[in-house]
C-alpha cells in the first residue's frame, strides 16, 4: 500500500532554525527522507555539498541548497510506503 504524503515546508523557519552549513542527519530531517535517499541525493549531485572524505560527518551541505532541491520537486512525488 502506498500512502502519498504532503509536507508542507516552511522555508524561512528552516533557514532561521538551521545553521548556513549542515550535515546529513539535519538534511534528513528537514527533507523528511531515509538515510538512503538522501545519501543518493548527495552522491549524484542532486543537493550540491562538499564530500570530506571522513566516516563521520562526511558530507557539508549548505542549507539554502536543500531549499532549492525542495522547492524544485514537487511535493507529490516523495511517496512513502
């Protein structure tokens, strides 16, 4: 069964509630996706970031980044089974 799900983002909340530069766990949180997803949004160049090379704390993302990534997919598409 699939449940269509609308988040609703409120982007000058995020960008006051996070700092200018985050990682991949605050990513995750505000996209509202997997750990999967969004590795695979960082790898294949969908969200911009800076890849450090680390095990930890691998990936530098800007925030003004993921808003862009947000406002330009459509809320309807991230489905959620």
């Amino acid at each position: 069964m699939v449940i269509l799900v609308d988040y609703s983002y409120d982007f000058a909340k995020i960008k006051a509630n996070h700092p200018e530069k985050i990682g991949l766990e605050q990513m995750r949180g505000i996209c509202h996706i997997s750990k999967k997803t969004a590795r695979y949004l960082l790898t294949s160049g969908l969200v911009p970031c800076i890849d450090t090379g680390k095990k930890t704390r691998q990936y530098i993302i800007n925030t003004k980044d993921v808003i862009t990534y947000l406002k330009a997919t459509p809320h309807n598409s991230r489905l959620t089974a």
